[in-house]
C-alpha cells in the first residue's frame, strides 16, 4: 500500500465540485493528516452515506464562506493542550460567526469538562472527548444531517431545525441527551437565550388540558417516539414540578428558563449542565473533599426545597448535576410533593423513588417527609466516600429488605471520622435521623473541622 505524503490533503475540491457529488460531504479540520482520516474512516462507518473533506486550521481560514457552508456540518479536531495557543476555541467561535446555522461538532484532544461547557456555550453542536468516540452515538449525531439534504435547498435550514423532533416554537431541538417513559430531554437553543437549555417534553396526543399556558405558543410535530401518551396523573406530575421550580430562586437548584402547555406537548426549559450529573462523576473515584463538598451543597439545596414545605422523593445521583466550577445543581422535582397538598393529589406511585435511594418508609407506603430526603443524601454520600452503595441486592425485594433491615455498612478507615453522620442519615426510624437538613449541615461542618486539625497536627508531626 502506498503512503499518501504529509503534504496531501485527503480533499481540496471548489464549491461546484462539492454541489455536484452525489454523496453528503463533511468537513473535518485538524492540522495532522493521518488523524483526519481516521475520523474520516470514523464518520463512514457510522453513516455510510455521509462521506468528508478534510484540511488544515490554515486552510480553513483561507475558505470563503461560500465555501464552508456548502458542507453539511463540520467536524472540529481541537488540542487544547498545544504549547503557545492562544485559545483552542477561536476558530469555533469565529466558524459560528461565519456560519451560524452550520452544525459543528467538537472532538476534543486534553480537553476537559470545563472545555466541554465553553464549547457548548461557543455553539458547538456537540462535543466528544477524542478517544472515547463511540460509534452509535456518532451514527445519532450524523445521520439527521444526511436527511437534511434530502429536502430542498431553500428548505434545508428548515430541515436541520427538524432534526430532532418533536418541534416546539421558538427552540432548535438538537441533541436528545435523556429519555423515560412519559418525557424526553433535548438540548436545545433559542434565539431569546443567551446559553444552550435542557428542554423537557411530555406529549399529549390531543388531550385537553387546562391551566397556565405560554401565550400563543404553538407545537408542532408528532409524539415523541417510543413514549406513551402522558396520563392525568403524569401531566399533573409534570405541572407540578413546572410550578415548584419556578417558585425557587437558588443556585442549587435548577433556574426554570420557560414552560408551556399545550393541546400537543408539555415543556420545561431548564438551564443546560454540559459536565453532566453526579452518575457521570461516581464513574470514576471521587475525594474525600470533593464528596464532602458535594454532600454540604446537596444539604444547601434540601434546606431551600423543605423551607419551601416541599419534599423531592426522588434525590439520586442523576438528579444532581454539576457546572463547571463545580457546583451541585439539584433537577427534577417531578415525584416531589409539597406538604400543603392533601397526598392523594400529589402522589402518582406508593414508592416514587430509585429503589437503591428510596427511604424506608416510603418503601412501605407511607408519606416520606423531609428526613426521607436526608436518608437518599446517606445513601449518596456512602457511595462517594465509599465507592460502593451501602444496600443492593439482585432484585427490588432484596434491595427492599436492604434498607429495611440491614446493619449501616462500615466506611474505610481514612473515612471513619463521618461514619457518625452516615449512620445518623441512614437511620431506618425517621426519628433518629436529622429532623432538618440545617442540623445536618451544622454536623458536617464540625467534622470537617475536626478532620482538617487532626490532619494538620499529623502533618505537624511529621515535618518536626
């Protein structure tokens, strides 16, 4: 096999050339070749019908505009580990400026989570770490720019818009980024936003509904697939957690941005979090600090969420997400009841919560009040410091007998010191726990403190 010198790019053709070929073309950016055609390799597999282009960061600055936006999309090799460069991400921000409906995704060589927030807030469509590429999640990501092409030309900004469905007015849906049975969470922009939102949809097929409505907003589109229609008790679920979270103004909890209802779909607008939730960062170790850290901030968020007579029901790594200075943002209020609702209107299931956080009273059908919430924070903050859940089991009944009845397993010995707060937390009588979130917080404190003197004096007594 002959080797293609370094000097040759893989493709260098004019715009007409591009117009006429009969495959969907992509560009790819990098400044080494061999990488390109990896990636090029990469795309072709993922979708076979979409084929790439691939030059150098100089050559793409030498493209007219014309040129550029000829393409279906752009595919952004960035080192964000380069000695002397500037800012990796200034050619993404000016391609933005050049190109603003253009789809660009970012593939990231040294960046990290915080590379991945500025990206997206620069209008990166989407953003992969390099190296951990995986082939289903690019074919997702690629195959609805091939559709596009399909329409016609003075349609096809349209089309991109209607990659993702459904459509609400005002938003451009595109990437699904979570789904369950009853909604669907999308990223999305609007032109009225500054910043990239996590947009929530609930369809409802035609039912009527009444109630609070954004004013002459209009859905379009059909169900969201493979999600059944919304029943009276998820709608209500969903205007509820509507209604909670935009009565709440605290940076633990998540900043309602917009909601709607209407006769097709009910939408939640949050602010988008491009580092991801406390699942994503439980997949690799967490320090003693940082648990701590987050545990005092998940305290923080439960003091505002009861002082508001709100119980979330549903507290878990999932629902914690992180920002970029890493702060813990606590999301969805949808099995969370206000105790000034009679129970029968606020509650849709016996046991609302994930089995592995769920409290045990509300195992056994009874009304969790704010020390469930402090018993799911136990089961998070075992799990930080210790790497592992504190109950589990093969089946949701053994996972049940866990919490009911299984001793409070023991923390490592360089965690002891806080074995006193998680067995305070994971106490099976409500009683014994922490009767408010403040108590809690006071606690830890202290044995922070105590663990901080207790590590100077250690490392007093080795420097002497």
């Amino acid at each position: 096999m002959s080797k293609i010198p370094a000097s040759t790019e893989f493709r260098q053709p004019n715009v007409a050339a591009v117009a006429a070929r009969s495959t969907t073309l992509c560009l790819i950016v990098h400044d080494d070749l061999e990488l390109r055609l990896r990636l090029a390799s990469l795309v072709r597999r993922a979708t076979p019908k979409l084929d790439a282009d691939s030059v150098t960061r100089s050559a793409l600055d030498d493209m007219s505009v014309e040129r550029i936006r000829s393409y279906v999309a752009v595919l952004f090799i960035i080192e964000f580990s380069l000695p002397g460069e500037a800012d990796p991400l200034a050619r993404l921000a000016h391609l933005r400026d050049l190109a603003p409906r253009l789809p660009v995704f970012v593939f990231a060589r040294g960046g990290d989570e915080r590379s991945a927030a500025r990206a997206m807030k620069l209008g990166a469509t989407d953003y992969w770490p390099i190296h951990s590429v995986i082939i289903s999640e690019l074919t997702s990501a690629l195959q609805p720019l091939f559709e596009a092409t399909r329409v016609e030309s003075a349609a096809t900004s349209k089309a991109f818009d209607r990659w993702r469905q459904p459509e609400v007015a005002g938003y451009r849906l595109m990437k699904k980024i979570a789904q369950s049975d009853t909604a669907a969470v999308y990223l999305a922009s609007n032109e009225e936003l500054a910043q990239p939102v996590a947009l929530k949809v609930q369809a409802i097929k035609g039912q009527p509904v009444t109630g609070r409505a954004a004013a002459g907003r209009h859905v379009e589109g059909p169900p969201v697939q493979g999600q059944r229609i919304v029943s009276d008790a998820d709608r209500l679920c969903f205007t509820r957690e509507c209604e909670i979270l935009s009565k709440m103004n605290h940076r633990s909890i998540a900043n309602v941005l917009d909601y709607g209802i209407t006769d097709d779909y009910l939408f939640l607008a949050l602010e988008y979090f491009p580092c991801g939730s406390l699942r994503d960062r439980l997949k690799n170790p967490v320090s003693e600090s940082d648990a701590v850290n987050y545990a005092r901030q998940i305290g923080e968020a439960l003091q505002i969420v009861h002082a508001a007579h709100i119980v979330h029901r549903d507290l878990k790594p999932s629902n914690l997400m992180l920002t970029d200075d890493n702060r813990v943002v606590l999301i969805d209020f949808g099995s969370a009841r206000t105790q000034l609702v009679p129970r029968d209107l606020a509650e849709a299931d016996p046991c609302t919560g994930t089995p592995y956080y769920v409290c045990p009273e509300q195992i056994d059908g009874r009304d969790p009040d704010a020390r469930g919430d402090l018993y799911s924070l136990g089961v998070v903050l075992f799990e930080m410091l210790a790497g592992a859940l504190p109950f589990n089991g093969d089946t949701l009944s053994e996972i049940f007998a866990q919490h009911r009845s299984a001793p409070i397993p023991r923390l490592a010995e360089r965690s002891r010191c806080y074995q006193p707060i998680v067995d305070r937390l994971l106490a099976k009588n409500p009683n014994d726990r922490y009767a408010s979130a403040a108590l809690f917080l006071d606690e830890l404190a202290v044995s922070g403190n105590s663990t901080g003197e207790k590590r100077s004096k250690s490392q007093g007594a080795l420097d002497s």
